[in-house]
C-alpha cells in the first residue's frame, strides 16, 4: 500500500485499512499495543490525537513506514491570452 497523506484526518482510513489488512480486530491491535479499544478507536477516528511517537509505533505494528520526502512542483498554470480560442 502506498498512500499521500496531506493531512492528519486522512490517517484513520489508512490505519483502519491497514489494519483489516493484516487481520486484526481494533481489540486485538490495541491489546499487542498496550492500549484499550476505545483508545485505538479514538485514533482512528480522529487521527489528529495521535502523537508522532505513537503513529510510528502503530505503523511498525501494521507493517507500514512513514516516509517524508519534498512534495512535487506543483503543473504550473499558463496565463491565458485573450486571444487564444476556446
């Protein structure tokens, strides 16, 4: 699986998916962490309270890596002359 993520709301799918993926129930998952369900159904849900510490101990549990790398330019947008036809 590779994934773009832009920002934090976008976690929770990934980590969900990617724990389906592997197999494991959010029970299950939470308990190899040390964590409660709820806990690891709040991450999920709402990514943005989880730690960078703790997204890293979640990814090496489902078998992901955080890579950060510089973002592609961006295509640049020509001006458009009013001459040119529609």
């Amino acid at each position: 699986m590779q994934q773009i993520l832009s920002i934090a709301d976008q976690a929770g799918p990934i980590l969900q998916a990617a724990r389906k993926a592997v197999g494991l129930s959010q029970t299950e998952l939470a308990r190899c962490l040390g964590l409660s369900q709820s806990r690891l159904s709040a991450m999920e849900l709402e990514p943005a309270s989880i730690r960078l510490d703790q997204l890293l101990t979640l990814c090496s549990a489902l078998q992901l890596e955080l890579l950060v790398q510089t973002k592609a330019p961006a295509p640049q947008l020509h001006a458009v002359n009013e001459k040119t036809p529609w």
